[in-house]
C-alpha cells in the first residue's frame, strides 16, 4: 500500500514556549509521506518567528500568517491549503511520540472505511 500524504495543521497563537517541542515531535516522527501546515493566528509573541526558524529549509512545511480570527480559523485556513489525503489537527502546545503517525497509518490500512480516527493521550 502507498503511504497516504498526511496534512499535519498546527494553529499557533502565542506559543513561543512551547512550539519547538511540537514541531520537532512533528518533523522527527517516523512516518515521512507528510505536511506541516503552521498557522500563525496573530501572535503576539516570537511564535511565528520561531515556527519559521524550526521549518526553515524544510520543502514539506510551510507557515502561514494570518490576522487573529481565533482557533477555528486557523484550522480551517490551514485546511484550505492543505493537500493531504488525511488531516490531523494538533495543538502547538502538544507534541505526539516518534511513531504517532505510522500508528496514525497503521489505523488507517486497518479500518479504511473508518473516516475518522484518535487515541489516547498524556497528560504532563
């Protein structure tokens, strides 16, 4: 089976502190076939700064500024220029394990008529 493109949309709004553990958890997990869609909603802060300095070089990222419109918007926005088969949304504060998508995959291949997939979580 070909490994389905994954668009990863990260809506960011001042979190400077927390976004290159995110991001890195991203780029560093072990399925490749993905995007990673930043959306900095008007931060205040260093966030997009910083999301561009992580991302920097990397062809399959892409960060994308908009004006405060909220969370929502900025899913939605990131949605709207995404090219993946499948979307999964994280929050720039989290960060997912290195296989988290291959298990992501794995979900998919398994129940293909799923349509919509999750698992448990961490709270630190």
């Amino acid at each position: 089976m070909t490994m389905p493109l994954i668009s990863v949309i990260i809506p960011v709004y001042n979190v400077e502190r927390y976004l290159a553990r995110c991001l890195d958890s991203v780029i560093q997990n072990t399925y490749r076939n993905l995007e990673i869609i930043c959306v900095d909603d008007g931060s205040k802060d260093n966030s997009a700064e910083k999301a561009a300095k992580v991302i920097e070089g990397r062809e399959h990222c892409r960060l994308i500024q908009q004006e405060n419109q909220g969370v929502s918007m900025a899913r939605n926005n990131g949605v709207a220029v995404s090219k993946g088969e499948y979307l999964c949304f994280l929050d720039a504060d989290d960060w997912w394990e290195p296989a988290f998508l291959e298990e992501m995959s794995r979900l998919i291949e398994e129940f293909p008529d799923s349509g919509i997939y999750g698992t448990n979580y961490t709270l630190v």
